[in-house]
C-alpha cells in the first residue's frame, strides 16, 4: 500500500491549545496517508517559538539525525499551537513555570544524589523572573528549559562523560537520547520528574551504589577531610602525636582535663580504649584485621587508600551508566579486576571461570557487544569444548606421536636399513603424514559422533559451516 504524507494548517477557530495528535494515518481515496497536523500559533510567544524551531527545522539536513529530531519537535510544539510547555500565565499576565516544569526544577535540586551537579541544570537562564514579558526572552528561557531537561535526561541515561575521553581503550559505545521523543513523554506524563529518574540504570548495583551516595548526604558518613601522616606501628597503650588527628578522623572525643591539671595542660596522645574501639570498627567495616593496630593499611584505609569516598562511588555510578540498559537473558561479562568470566541466562548464573587480564602497560580493552550468530542460537555447554579437545587430540596423539616415532626409527637404525631399499626418502615422509591425517580424521570423526549422540552437540549441516 503507498503512504503519503499530507500537511494541513488548521484555523485557530478549530484547535485549542490543548496538545493534540500531530501526526495521524488516514485513508486518502483508499491510499495509507499520514496527516500532519500543524496548528497556527495564536500570540507572539508562541510565533517566536515557532520561527526558532523552524529555523532548526528546515535549515537541518534531509535525512540526517537533526533533522529528524527537528522534525519531532516542530510536529510536537505544532500540535500544541506552539504554545510553550514550561511556561504558564496567570489571569494577571504574571508568567510562571508550569507545573510540570516545577517537577524537573524539584529534580534539579536534588541532583547530587544522583551524582550530578545541580548547578549543570539550574543555569542563569532558566531565570524566570529576568525574562520579565518579553516574548522573545520568554521564547528564549522555554528553549533553555527544554536544553536543560535533554541533558539532564542523557547524563541520566548515557553519563556525562564519553568512555573514550577517560580511557582510548574504553571503547563503549556511549547511549543516547531522543530528545524529541523525550519531551513528547514529558508533555504527557502527569509525573515528567519520574521520566527522567527512570532513565537512570535500574540493576542492584547502580541501586546499591546511589543509597550508598545518599548517606554521604543525610550525615550517615562523613567524607575524610583529615589526613593521618605515615608513621611507626600504632598499639594500643602507646603515645603517638597522630592520635589527635585519628580522634577526629573517627568522630571521637577527647579525653576530659582534670580542673586541677592547670593552664599548662595539655591533650592526652594516649592510643586509649575509646578510640581503640572505634579503630577496630573501622578496620572490621572494611575487611582489614580488627586487631586495633594501625599499621600502613590501616593508615592507607583512613585516607581513603581503599576506604569508598563520594567520588569513588559517583564515578561508578557513571560507569554504570555506560552500560547496556538490558544485557539480554544470556550474556557474557567479564569482571577485570577480578580476573573472572561469568556466562548469565536469565538472571542465574550458567557458568564462571577464572581469566588472564591485561597489564597497565597492555590494557584489556573494554567494550560491550552482540555476540553474532543465528536468531536465538545457544551455543551448548559440551561445544564449547569440542574444537579444543579434537586440536588438543591432534596435537598429542599426531604430531607428538609423529616426531617420537621418527626419533626412535632414527635410534634404531630403521632410517638406514630403508635407505638401502629402492623407497625414495620422500615416500616414508609422505606415508608418515598420509597416516596422521587419516588417523585424526577418524578421531575427530569418534569425538563429533559421541558428542552428538551422549551431549546433544548439533553439528552443521551446512557445508559452508564446517570451515567455521
């Protein structure tokens, strides 16, 4: 069936400026069509919103991602009369930001505990109040509002930073958003706020990590703004002009001064029970001894060594962030720094083994893909195997066997009793070759056969196939 597509420009006397369908199919003479509908703009604010986004519209290349995304918004914003969707009017003429758009604004504010900056979004030009009744102004802050909510919306869903300007061997490819798309579902959503934390990756880890963030902000912990200078091994009982600073690094009090100690009393540096106590906790919160003992790991710990700061824990949120939204029932992860492989189907671990990783000097590459072959394929357990043991059983058994054997003729002095026969040099070679090659076809042969009858391997059944 062709399709058309059909713009119509209705009368003012026809559209409210509710938001209406831009684009619907229709039946034209029996032909499919798509009626684009465009509504005038009916005051001076919405005629300027119209000018700029038809400007970015039409002057966008045909075909290219910009202009389809133009295309979206200029549809979108006509259907609405280009009425703005951030911005309302009271009956005193006093413009305001919507409801809708004081969600976002809410978001913004909240954005540390999302990792991000409030200040990327809660710009000097979303200033409601500078741009006064000055259509153009107004036009102008409408525009920014939008930019605002597109780029808290893509750091949200593909991170803020590209994988590839950290690391060139981080070659993920970076998520990206609709933005047309987006404001669409924004305009429609009674809750735009829950869009946008929606976009945020979903799996327990990146779950985990942001309850974790919030407790840097709710006063649950404390980032370790003192610094504890290396020194001799801490134990308890002992004197140590660095029990002062460890006090404050672990929120305990000091010691009360007698009344009767003087003007020229001093703070007690004693390594004592207290504070012996708290250093245990902490040891033990992070996996280190809980003997008390500060030694270079502990010391290590306290200046955030390998104790988990704010910065740490937004910098994987962000790394999350470049991940795959679904990973699909069955994939394939490598862990790096854990040196393990893990094979998933459907949320259940399939299979787990341990791998060789690369060294600072020569990184293993980081990268997320499809893993190629036929629609639903599921490669079985036993397969994975087959081609390992049949090379494995050529190697041992042929060309082993092969220079052991011409070894111990050698030794034997067979080699000289057939130099005096008639049989050229070349044919006992020969012969050797001859009989590896037939005799690892038929092992390979034993090994596909048993695969296929006792661990259900399907072999190929396409010629073409074997070569792979």
């Amino acid at each position: 069936m062709r399709a058309l597509s059909v713009g119509i420009a209705l009368l003012p006397l026809l559209l409210s400026p509710v938001a209406a369908i831009a684009q619907e199919t229709v039946l034209v003479a029996g032909v499919e069509a798509t009626r684009v509908v465009i509504a005038p703009p009916q005051t001076e604010l919405a005629r300027i919103i119209k000018m700029g986004l038809g400007e970015a519209y039409f002057g966008a290349t045909k075909g290219s991602r910009a202009y389809g995304e133009a295309q979206k918004l200029y549809f979108f914003y006509g259907s609405r009369h280009f009425e703005p969707l951030w911005l309302t009017q009271d009956s005193s003429g006093k413009v305001a930001f919507s409801a809708s758009a004081s969600k976002i604004l809410d978001l913004f504010r909240k954005a540390e505990f999302e990792g991000f900056r409030p200040t990327d979004y809660l710009t000097p030009a979303l200033d409601v109040t500078a741009a006064g009744s000055d259509p153009a102004s107004l036009a102008a802050l409408e525009t920014a509002f939008s930019a605002a909510a597109v780029k808290y919306a893509q750091d949200a869903y593909g991170g803020r930073v590209a994988p590839t300007e950290v690391n060139p061997l981080w070659t993920v490819t970076p998520k990206r958003i609709n933005a047309a798309d987006l404001l669409v579902k924004l305009a429609a959503s009674p809750a735009p706020d829950q869009v946008l934390l929606d976009l945020s990756p979903k799996g327990r880890e990146f779950v985990a990590l942001r309850s974790a963030l919030a407790r840097f902000y709710d006063g649950s912990v404390v980032d370790a703004a003192v610094s504890i200078p290396e020194g001799p091994l801490l134990k308890p009982g002992t004197k140590d002009e660095r029990v002062t600073l460890l006090r404050q690094r672990l929120d305990v009090s000091e010691p009360d001064i007698p009344e009767t100690a003087g003007a020229e009393a001093t703070a007690d540096i004693t390594y004592d029970e207290p504070l012996v106590l708290a250093v245990q906790a902490f040891q033990e919160s992070l996996g280190l001894t809980p003997d008390g003992v500060i030694g270079p790991a502990t010391v290590a710990a306290l200046n955030g060594g390998s104790a988990t700061t704010r910065e740490d824990i937004i910098a994987n949120m962000e790394r999350w962030r470049w991940e795959p939204a679904d990973y699909g029932d069955f994939h394939v992860a490598v862990n790096i720094p854990e040196f393990r492989l893990v094979v998933m189907d459907r949320g259940q671990l399939h299979y787990t083994t341990r791998v060789v990783v690369g060294t600072p000097k020569n990184q293993t590459p980081v990268f997320s893909d499809e893993i190629e072959g036929p629609a639903g394929a599921r490669v079985p357990f036993p397969q994975y195997f087959l081609a390992g043991m049949i090379a494995a059983g050529v190697v041992s058994t042929k060309f082993t066997s092969l220079a052991t054997t011409i070894s111990i003729e050698r030794s034997e002095g067979l080699l000289k009793r057939l130099a005096g026969t008639p049989l050229p040099r070349a044919s006992y070679f020969m012969g050797k070759i001859v009989l590896a090659a037939v005799t690892s076809a038929i092992q390979a042969a034993i090994i596909l056969a048993i695969g296929a009858a006792l661990y259900d391997v399907t072999l190929p059944t396409d010629p073409a196939l074997w070569a792979v």
